[in-house]
C-alpha cells in the first residue's frame, strides 16, 4: 500500500511539474489556434466578399475564398505545433513516405480533386445554372474540389462527384428547362383553332418565358386523332409547376373554343 502511494504521489508530482511549466504554454498555444481559425474563416468570407463586389464570377471567388481559408489554417496549424517545439520535417517526410502508397487507395476522391479544378478553370457551368448530367438535373447551388452540388425543384440537394462530370454529355440551359408534351384532340377537330387556343394559353401563364417563343404543332396524327406537340422554357425551379399550370389552361382553352380533347 504505501508502495502504491508514493507510486501514485510520483505521478501526481510529476503532473503538477509538467503543468506549472508548461499550462501557459498549452492555454497560450490554444488561444492562438482558435482565433487563427477565426482569423481564417474571416479572410476567407472578405475575399469571396471583395470577389462579388468586382463582379467575379461566385464559382471562382468561392475557390479562392477556399484556398486562403486552407493557406491560413496550415500556418497556423505550423506556428501551433512550434510552440510546442514539434519540428514539422519530420512530419513532412513521413507525409511524403505514405502518400505513394495511400495514392492508390485514394484514386476515387483525388479523381474527384482534380476533375474540380478543371470545372473551376474551365467554367462550363457556374452557380445558378441549370444542368443536367448522368440523368440528375438541377440548379448548380455550389462547386467544390470534390463535388458539385445541384438543388432539385423540390428543393432536395443532389451531390454528383465531380469526376462523374467532367468528359460526360452536360447539358446547361442556365436558368431554365425545356418543356417538352403532347395533347389529342379528336381528327375531326379544327387543327388550326387548337393550335391558336394553345398558343394563347401560353401567354396566359406566367412562369412560361415567352422569348423565345413557345412553339406548338401537329406532332403526328391517325384516323381518330392528332397529337399536338408544346415546347416551351420554363425556370428550372418551377419546371413541374410551369407544366401542370399549362396543361390545364390548354385544356381549358380547348373547352372554352369548342374543341374536344381525344
């Protein structure tokens, strides 16, 4: 027993030595990471500011906000560890050993690093279009080295990789979609009349953008019907509403002329 007690007064000493030399070190060494990180996050929200106010476009003044963000927190992260008297060569070195071997483990998220910086530097799309890539379709809300982020009509966020972009078919139609449907109308309706009373229901709707114009046609026809084609644009966030709303003032035009729909 009294073994273990002077065991355990050793340790406490010990700890109590370690503290009275190196508490203000420690609380000193804290402090200054914390408002380092403050210092970062501030920057980095003044450059993506100074960015927007010179008209620079939201996808690269985000990356460069990004960038002084990371160059600020690895410097502090440095000055952090000198006050401790942890020299950072060595873990450079040891950074350098492994990062052969965990390239190979990694090939799927550096894929995603550097298809994000060709997006960044070669802009075929930028925040607030609407594109449609690998079947998902949706308004460009951010662009980061790893993936793009896209905000679907129901408001739903949709995270595509950015390697699953880059040497895909991309479709950008900026702010809106085409709207693309059909309507039948008996064969012995007048075609032309049809046509009219939906091209003015149309104008009758306001999301439907008028320049350029909605087009309307026969898009095929049998013995007992035709089928009127509709191509409009619409803004992407409102794509399903826009269509509903047109379908019904089109059916409406339809019955207020005197047309029956097949």
């Amino acid at each position: 027993m009294d073994q273990q007690i002077a065991t355990i007064s050793k340790w406490v000493d010990v700890a109590t030595a370690f503290l009275v030399a190196y508490s203000f070190q420690i609380i000193g060494a804290i402090v200054f990471f914390l408002i380092g990180l403050k210092v970062a996050q501030w920057v980095a929200g003044l450059v993506a500011k100074v960015g927007a106010r010179n008209g620079l476009d939201a996808t690269i003044s985000n990356f460069a906000a990004n960038v002084v963000r990371i160059l600020i927190l690895a410097m502090v992260i440095i000055a952090t560890l000198g006050n401790f008297g942890i020299s950072i060569a060595p873990l450079i070195a040891l950074l350098g050993a492994g990062a052969f071997g965990a390239t190979v483990a990694i090939q799927g998220p550096l894929s995603n690093y550097g298809a994000g910086l060709t997006l960044i530097l070669t802009r075929p799309f930028t925040i607030g279009d609407t594109v449609t890539v690998k079947g998902v379709s949706g308004v460009v809300d951010d662009i980061t080295l790893a993936s793009t982020f896209l905000v679907g009509e129901d408001g739903e966020r949709i995270m595509v990789p950015n390697r699953q972009i880059v040497g895909e078919i991309l479709v950008n139609s900026r702010g809106h979609r085409i709207v693309e449907g059909t309507l039948k109308i008996a064969a012995d309706q007048d075609v032309e009349a049809a046509i009219r009373a939906i091209r003015s229901a149309l104008t009758k709707v306001p999301q439907v953008i008028q320049e350029p114009a909605p087009e309307v046609g026969v898009h095929s026809f049998t013995q007992a019907d035709v089928t009127l084609a509709l191509r409009y644009w619409a803004p992407a966030r409102a794509f399903f509403s826009t269509q509903f709303a047109v379908n019904l003032e089109a059916r409406t035009a339809l019955a207020a002329a005197g047309l029956k729909a097949a």
